[in-house]
C-alpha cells in the first residue's frame, strides 16, 4: 500500500482516486503520521460488511448431528462440580 503525505494528495487528488479505484489504496499522512486511507466505495462497502451471528449461524454447511448436545446440568451446577 502506498503512502502519501497530505499536501502531495490534495495535489494529485483526482490521480489518488483513480488508483484507489482500480484498487490500489492509498495511506495519506500528516507531519509523518498515517491519518487516513483513501480506498474504492466497493472495497469500502466489502470490508463494512460484518455479518450478524444468525447469518453465520445460518451459514453453518454441517449437519445438525455435528453440533454436539449441550449438556443437561445448568451452567452453574456444572461449575460447582470443577467440570
């Protein structure tokens, strides 16, 4: 990924955008620090996308068979066991 310091990307702007869109990122920085990263809308959208627990519950390709049962004593009897 590339850098690029703040003052040279206001600069190219329109060059930094069209990198970005064929899917080369950009790093800018400011006085030597990263403070953003210029990248495509679509590469933005696919990294936003975080699925909930039921998609990925949803999702699962075993069997109902490969998940084993939960076991019958609750949670806190099984704590006062040490098990």
């Amino acid at each position: 990924m590339k850098e690029l310091q703040l003052r040279d990307a206001k600069a190219t702007l329109s060059a930094v955008v069209d990198q970005a869109v064929a899917g080369e990122p950009t790093v800018i920085t400011r006085h030597g620090r990263k403070e953003a990263v210029l990248l495509s809308f679509e590469e933005f959208q696919r990294i936003s996308r975080v699925p909930d627990f039921a998609d990925l519950l949803l999702a699962f390709p075993g069997e109902p068979d490969d998940i084993p049962e939960r076991a019958r004593k609750p949670a806190r009897a099984l704590r006062d066991t040490g098990l």
